[in-house]
C-alpha cells in the first residue's frame, strides 16, 4: 500500500512554498494528487515521478 502526502508535506519535501504547490494543483502542472473527503493527498510515488521528470528536463 502506498504511503500519502498532504500538500503541506509535499511542499516540506520539495523545498517549496505552500502556495507554489497549491498553484501546481490549480493549473494542473505539478504531482499527481487526488481528493480523499475534504483532504488532497499525493502518493509518495507519484511525488518522486514529478522530481524524476523535472531532472530529466533540467528544471530542478
């Protein structure tokens, strides 16, 4: 089972403000995330995926 990531975490893990991956979300650009009641998780996998994609790209 994979583990989950609030956004707050998410932003903790990536260095990145709140409001960065809140806008990430929004424009769809950032990790694959989705809606558990009221709460937006992201899979550990799928964090590490969008980190290995920016690397490839020379974005990070």
């Amino acid at each position: 089972m994979s583990r989950y990531l609030t956004t707050e975490e998410v932003a903790l893990t990536l260095r990145t403000p709140l409001e960065t991956v809140r806008y990430w979300r929004h424009v769809g650009k950032g990790p694959k995330s989705f809606k558990l009641g009221r709460r937006v998780l992201y899979a550990i996998e799928d964090v590490e995926a969008f980190v290995q994609e920016a690397r490839k790209a020379g974005v990070a």
